[in-house]
C-alpha cells in the first residue's frame, strides 16, 4: 500500500510503524521545552502596545533620558482623602512613606513630590505623587503590579493611595485579564470534555485531543520563555496560544480520528494501513488546514507592535507544535491502539460510519432547493454585516479596567481634581529656546484645558512641557487635538504621553488593516488554488469567509458598541470598538473559517476525484465530513463562548466575536452556503484551465 500513499500518507505509515521512536521525540520535546513552561508567565511582558517607528514613541524614548524618566511609563501615585487635606498630619505622613516606598524600588529613577498650582488640587484633597521610569515599559508595568499592594498600605486612616497612570492600568488590567483566562479554563475544560465524549463517542478516543492540546501547550509555553530572552513577549501570547491550542487540536484530532476508525472498522484494514489511510486524506487536509493558519496570522506580523507581533507569534507556535504533533504522535498512537480507540464507546456509536446519513439527507435537501437555502442563507449574513458600515474603533478607556482596580479609582480621583483630561496629559519635548512659543501654542489649541509650567531637561538643552486636554484620554477629540498640535507645533516637538502612544497605534493599525486584510485574502486564495485545483470554488471559499467575518463584526457593534445585551455580558460599553479588533480578528476569524473550508472542500475534491460527478462531489462531500465540522464548531464555540462570560472587556470581544463567527460559519456558510454553491456552479466548480495545471503542484485527497 505504501507505493499507493502520497508523503503525509508515507509519514503516517512511518510513525506508525515507529511508535517508540515517536514518542521518545516528543518526550524530549515536552520535557525539554516543558522545564521552562512554568517561568514562561512571569517573564511574558505586560506592555508593547505601541506603534515602533512613531512620534510618540520617539518622545517617550527622548523624556526618558532627558527628564529624569517622567514619561508616559513613569508612576502616577494619587493620595486623597475625602475629609483631610494635604496640609494635615496623617496626610503628610501619607505622602513621606509614599515617597520612601518608592525611592526604595530600583524601578524608580526620580520622584517628585506634590506642588501648588501642578500636582495639588485646589481643594486640598487630592496630591500627585511621580515617580520616574528606571526601566523600560515593560519593566514598569511589572514594578507598578509590585508596588501596588505597599502603596495602598502606605495610606493612613481616612487617606487612600491608589497607584494609576499607564503602567498601572496595564499592570491592573493584565492581572483582571489572567484571573479571568484561568477562570474560563476551569470552564471550559468540563464543557470540552462532554462535547468531545458525545463527538468521538468513546472516552479513549475522547482523550486524543487533550493530549494534542497539553503538548501544544508546553510547547508553545516553553518556546515562548525561550522568546523573551530575545525580545519582549506579551502576555497575551500565551492567552492567544492557549486557546487556539485547544481549539486546533480539537479539530484536527477530530477529522483524523473520524477517518481512521472508518478505515479501521469500515473497511476493516489492519491498524496501521488505517492510519496511513486516515493521514494521506484527512490529513493532508489538516496540513492544508494548518498553513492558512499560520498563513493568517502571519499577515498580523506587519502591524509595527510588539504586542501584536508577539501575540501572533504566541498562537503560530501553539499551532506549529499541535500541527506536527497531529501529522506524527497521534497517527502513531492510533496504530498502536487499534481496536481499542473505542474503549468505552457509548451504545449509539458506529465506529466504521464514515458517511453521516443526516448529513447526506441534508446535502440532498440542499441539492434539490439551492436558491431558497442559499438566498436564505446569504439574507441573514448580510443583514447581520450590515452594521459595520457605522463601526467606531478606539483605544482602550479605563472602562477595561474593574471598578475597584487602584487605576481605575485613582484615575477617577485625578479626574475630579484636575479635569477630565487630566489622567492622560500630552507630553511635549522642545529645545528649551522654544518653550515658551510652544507652551503658548498648545495653550491656544481648543482641545487643551491648561498647560503646565515647562520642566527643563538635565542637561537644559531641552524643556518638557505637560498640556492637559479638556476631554477624557479616550475621548476622540483627543486624537484631533494630537494631530492639529503636530501640524502647528515647530518640526523639533515631539508630542508623546501614553494618550499619544494610542493614537499613534491606532493610526497604525488603520494604516495597515487594509493591507493585513489583502495580504490574507490573497495568500488565502493561492493556498485554496494549490489544494482544491480549481480557481472557482477557492475564490468562492474566500469570498464566503469574508461573509462570515462581516456578519462577526456587525454583530460586535451592535454589542460592544451600542451597549446591547451589555447586562447580559456583564461589561460596560465603551461606545467603540477596540481598535486592534479588525486586524486581529479579522485574522484569527479568517483562521479558522479556513479550516472549515479546507475540511469541507478537501472532502468533496476526493469525491469529485474519484468520480468526475459534481452532484456526488457535493453530497459525499458534506456527507463525510458535516458531522466533523458540526462537532469541532460545537466545540470551539464553547471555548470562545467561556471566554465571553468572565474577565474584562478585551477578552469577552474575543471571545464573543470568534464564537459568533465560528457559529455563523459552520452553520450558515460551511454547512449551507458553500454546499449550495457547489450545485449551483456543478462542473465549472472544479474547472481547471491548461496552462494553470502546468503550474501547480498534483494535490489529491485519496490514495
């Protein structure tokens, strides 16, 4: 059978015919990456979430050097009282164990004390203390999640300390994100578990995934620890990569393991024929699948962000570890389990039912009515997209944060005391000659409330100038005012803060949206081109994820945006978007309706293959693989759904948006739609001109 095999088939055979030799590699692999995978959370960063190359990242760099590290990332300590003012004993007391708690940190450079008409309030309540950054903004997030705890212990009775300002926020908001990631853990392993019992319909074969999962996981988590030795990694990474792990693994495992026991029990073929059967179709299918991953998510890798960067790079390794463990572990181990993958099977089980009969009865009903279904379908789709046309982006708002953080109480404090645009002043660095043209410029631009007296350098070539703006930070007159003081301001200002750190992000990420979204549709296509052999219906593929993809995201404005079922959700609408939400997930979503497309399509091409017959094509091709997608949605949809009911707002928008888009796609587009085009297109769907043929590579799903 071997000569029969193509090289994923040849591979399976190999592994399976060499199970130690298999696991002892992938027993080093965890084990070696593994030892690092506990150290990889603490040396994940908290920050990175800039646009490199951009004027306010410049600024920041400069007053990092030049003002004794007051940048944005330095520490913003508010001292208030309701009752005392900074003149009474307790609250001075307060201000002087503030002050040596912080002089004590080698995180602090400089810290400045509070002044009258700066940093004092007029009423005497509220006082700012600052403390410059000794380090980098990675570093002073983790020093702000240090210091948070003795600053609030700092305070005497009637007098709160609650440390904000940037670093603190995402020191805040980072450890809120982790509280809530390993909540939906312990949510959604129990809901995967049912789902995977009821899918593979035996506890054995039940468990193949998770074992997929866990690797990936190490793996991913050690590789990331190894990252950051490197260059900074974010946090998020290992969210991302934990999810998609989980999800991918699932999927994956799924499709191989359906077409394994059919080749097992259906055509009852000895355990590692099967195997090498199960690969050389279902997985080259998930080898396909895989790629337009990876080729996905690698697009997001042009956005000029650390963060972002290292987030993709988070869930490309999750999926290159569960990917190769997929294409050489699990063959292996079906081989040596054989018959008894089925081990405490559920009654209903039929393990040689490669062909759902449901599914076919459906891929008939499709076949003989395709215009009522797919108008029906494409109606929904389209009508659920419509609200994109009026979706707004931003940065994220202090709303991101819970109530009761300390960044979020002191920043209301600040709020109060000085002004609404106080918690986010713009930071401006000039040569010192001309401080005060600038300072009176920026005092004339309607979108400032006040400026602040300037600050000279170190080495006095230089002055900073602080210029509060007369709206909240996330306010997006801000924006306009950045981009009018940039205009008017002489070339040598540099306008930063971490207000201006966001905009320069967001500009950026508006800036590449369009091409990420054009670099993933063409490499999409390309990738369907070389797998399915016809232009037709790769076109197609692409063209009906990116229904899904619009129906997600009109779905997340009328949320996230207009604030519906925000009761439900348990969030608070910040009235937009977050901005990294159409580059990001437009990814993760193309991602994933990929891997629905590439199992589907990879089906009916065998048949289409093996029969030249479109009507059989279409059928046998939802017939063989709809129970599979239907299963693997299922599951992914609880994993996404987990992540929507518990943490702050950023992940709830993750996991509500991939989770109606998976549901979207399975059901209405996978399942219905795509199937519908097949009949309506019948042979041109599978048309493959001459001199094209020439140029591509002979990719076929049987053996």
């Amino acid at each position: 059978m071997t000569g029969e095999l193509g090289p994923i088939g040849r591979l399976g055979a190999w592994t399976a015919t060499h199970f130690w030799i298999v696991v002892a590699a992938w027993a080093v692999i965890a084990i070696g990456l593994g030892i690092f995978a506990p150290r990889a959370e603490q040396a994940l960063s908290g920050a990175g979430w800039q646009a490199n190359g951009s004027e306010s990242v410049e600024a920041r760099e400069l007053i990092q050097g030049e003002f004794q590290g007051l940048s944005s990332s330095a520490l913003m300590v508010v001292v208030h009282s309701d009752d005392a003012t900074v003149t009474d004993p307790a609250f001075q007391a307060t201000i002087a164990d503030v002050e040596e708690i912080l002089r004590s940190s080698d995180a602090v450079s400089s810290v400045v004390l509070p002044a009258e008409g700066t940093s004092i309030s007029e009423d005497g309540h509220t006082a700012i203390v600052q403390a410059g950054a000794a380090e980098d903004p990675n570093g002073m997030v983790d020093a702000a999640k240090a210091l948070g705890g003795p600053l609030a212990k700092a305070a005497a009775p009637g007098v709160e300390v609650n440390l904000t300002g940037s670093s603190g926020m995402w020191a805040d908001f980072n450890q809120a994100n982790l509280e809530a990631m390993l909540k939906s853990e312990l949510l959604s392993w129990p809901v995967t578990l049912a789902i995977l019992v009821v899918a593979f319909g035996s506890l054995v074969a039940a468990g193949l995934p998770l074992m997929l999962t866990m690797l990936g996981l190490v793996a991913a988590a050690g590789s990331l620890f190894v990252a950051t030795q490197f260059g900074a990694v974010s946090i998020w990474a290992m969210n991302f990569a934990m999810m998609f792990a989980l999800a991918l693994g699932i999927d994956y495992a799924l499709f191989i393991v359906a077409r394994f026991r059919a080749a097992l029990f259906g055509s009852k073929l000895k355990p590692v024929e099967a195997a090498a059967v199960a690969m050389d179709t279902a997985g080259k299918a998930v080898l396909f699948s895989g790629l337009t991953v990876l080729i996905s998510l690698s697009a997001v890798m042009l956005v000029p962000s650390p963060a972002f960067r290292s987030m993709s790079l988070g869930i490309m390794l999750a999926v290159i570890f569960v990917l190769a463990a997929t294409l050489t572990l699990l063959p292996a181990v079906l081989a040596r389990l054989g018959p008894r993958v089925d081990r405490l099977a559920l009654r209903w089980v039929h393990s040689g039912e490669h062909r759902s009969r449901r599914f076919a009865a459906w891929a008939e009903r499709l076949w003989r009515r395709p215009l009522a279904f797919g108008a029906a379908s494409v109606a929904i789709l389209v009508a659920l997209a419509v609200p994109i046309f009026w979706l707004d982006t931003g940065m994220p708002s202090i709303a991101v944060v819970p109530e009761n953080d300390q960044s979020r109480q002191g920043y209301y404090q600040v709020q109060d005391a000085f002004g609404p645009g106080a918690p986010g002043a713009l930071q401006i660095a000039v040569p010192a000659g001309e401080a005060d043209a600038v300072s009176a410029l920026a005092a004339s631009d309607p979108g400032i409330a006040r400026v602040l007296p300037a600050m000279p350098s170190t080495s006095g070539e230089l002055a900073l100038i602080q210029a509060v703006p007369s709206v909240d930070p996330s306010d997006p007159a801000v924006g306009a005012t950045i981009d009018r003081l940039r205009a008017e301001l002489p070339p040598e200002a540099l306008v930063g803060g971490a207000v201006a750190e966001n905009h320069d992000l967001e500009e950026a990420l508006g800036a590449k949206t369009p091409l990420v979204i054009g670099v993933v549709l063409g490499l999409g296509f390309l990738l369907l081109l070389v797998v399915l052999q016809a232009p037709l219906i790769a076109a197609l593929g692409v063209v009906t994820n990116l229904l899904a993809v619009g129906a997600a995201f009109g779905v997340a404005k009328l949320l996230f945006q207009d604030g519906h079922g925000a009761g439900l959700l348990g969030f608070e609408s910040q009235g937009f978007l977050n901005a990294w939400g159409p580059v990001f997930f437009f990814a993760m979503i193309f991602a994933i309706s990929m891997d629905y497309t590439v199992f589907l399509l990879a089906s009916a091409k065998e048949h289409w293959d093996r029969s030249r017959n479109p009507r059989e094509a279409a059928i046998g091709g939802l017939a063989h693989s709809g129970r599979t997608i239907f299963a693997a949605a299922a599951v992914m949809v609880a994993v996404f759904f987990t992540f929507a009911i518990s943490g702050p707002l950023p992940p709830k928008e993750m996991g509500v948006i991939l989770g109606i888009a998976v549901l979207l796609d399975a059901a209405l587009i996978r399942l219905l739609l795509l199937p519908v085009l097949l009949r309506l297109t019948g042979r041109w769907a599978w048309w493959l001109p001459r001199w094209l043929d020439r140029w591509l590579p002979d990719v076929r799903f049987g053996h």
